[in-house]
C-alpha cells in the first residue's frame, strides 16, 4: 500500500516540477501493482485502465518521451547500459497478457490501437468474453470506405486468421446488428449505392414496425 502511495506521491510531485512524462512514468509504475482487496498479498490484477490512459490519444513524439522517461527512471541497476533492455517492455510484458498486453504495447508506441485488435477486443468482452461491444464496432467501422473496409478484413484475419465479417455478423444482432452490416458494405460513394442503402434502411424499420405491431397487439 506504502509503495502505491509512494508512487502516486512521485507522479503529483513531478507534475508540478513541470514534468508530465515523468508522471506518467510512475503512473504505470503503480497502475502496474496488483490491486484491489488482496493487493497487500500481491493478489490481483493491474490497473490496466489507469495504465492506457497514460498513453490514449498522445502523439508517437509524446509517447516516446514518456517511453523515455519511464526507462531512464525504472531500469534496475544491474541492467543500466543494457542497450538491449527496454524497462517498459519488460513491465508490460511481466503485468499483461494476449490482447491485453498488445493493446498496451500499441499505445506506449503511437497513443492508439489498430483498429484490426480494437474490433477483436470489441468482440471479446464482459464475462469470459463472451459478449460484442456493437457501439464500439460501429464506431470503428463507421464512416470507413469499401476499401478502407476491404484493407481492414484483411488486417483481420492477418491478426487472428478469421473472417471479420462472418464473425461480426455470427456475433451481433438486432438493430446494432444490422448496422454493423451496413458499416461493412462501406460508406455510399454513388447515387445508386446510397439509394440501394435508404431502401434497406427502409425495409428494416419498416420489418421492426411490422414486428413491433404484432407484439404490442397480440404479445407474441
């Protein structure tokens, strides 16, 4: 618990110093701790929240300074002038796991995750990951050109050997379904394709209003 605080301590005094790097660098130090009840026994996961965050939305110049600063404090003795060891790799790599510590990696490097692994995480989440985050998909997804769609289907199965769209389409369903299904075809760029568009729109609210009647007139 001492440690913790000692950290948190370090991260406030170096932000006022005027020192935001540095306060990131012992931010992850502390996010990095297991936390939660059982902490005191080293029981318990990361903050891995807390952890990201130090990087969300930075430039790669920012992350690197940070990068900097993290190993320039962190590094044990016995590795200082170890050109080949990298403290924050090493952190993350001993504190996160599959996805989690990819995502992590992604971050401390360009303050953002591929898209490939965000829709992957998106399909993995909750209890055992077992349940699809459609508004994070759809956020992804949305606004993207056919090609940028195409680019990113084969980003995804480089990454996991899948079909992205099979597996979206096997995993949401219902309204966020159906617009998932409208981000993948890619956004309108000719007349006839933003027509053909409306009209599937149409048919599905009008499909939902049918439905709706039925259930609302005869509960079934």
């Amino acid at each position: 618990g001492d440690k913790l605080k000692d950290e948190d301590q370090k991260a406030a005094q170096a932000l006022i110093a005027g020192k935001p790097d540095l306060a990131a660098a012992y931010q992850i130090e502390a996010a990095s701790k297991p936390q939660g009840m059982f902490s005191f026994i080293g029981l318990g996961g990361p903050d891995k929240e807390r952890l990201n965050k130090q990087f969300e939305g930075k430039s790669p110049e920012e992350c690197k300074a940070i990068r900097d600063a993290y190993n320039a404090t962190m590094t044990p003795e016995g590795k200082q002038g170890d050109a080949g060891y990298d403290a924050l790799d090493a952190k993350l790599k001993g504190t996160l796991k599959d996805d989690d510590l990819a995502k992590a990696q992604q971050l401390a490097k360009d303050g953002k995750v591929s898209d490939e692994l965000a829709i992957k995480m998106s399909m993995n989440t909750g209890l055992f990951g077992m349940f699809t985050d459609d508004k994070k998909v759809n956020s992804i997804l949305e606004g993207k050109s056919k090609k940028e769609i195409d680019e990113l289907k084969a980003k995804y199965a480089a990454l996991t050997g899948k079909d992205m769209e099979k597996e979206l389409i096997s995993r949401t369903g219902g309204d966020a379904g159906f617009e998932v299904q409208m981000s993948l075809k890619g956004k309108s760029e000719t007349p006839e394709d933003m027509v053909a568009q409306a009209n599937e729109r149409y048919q599905h609210q009008r499909g939902n209003g049918i439905r709706n009647f039925f259930v609302d007139t005869f509960g079934g």
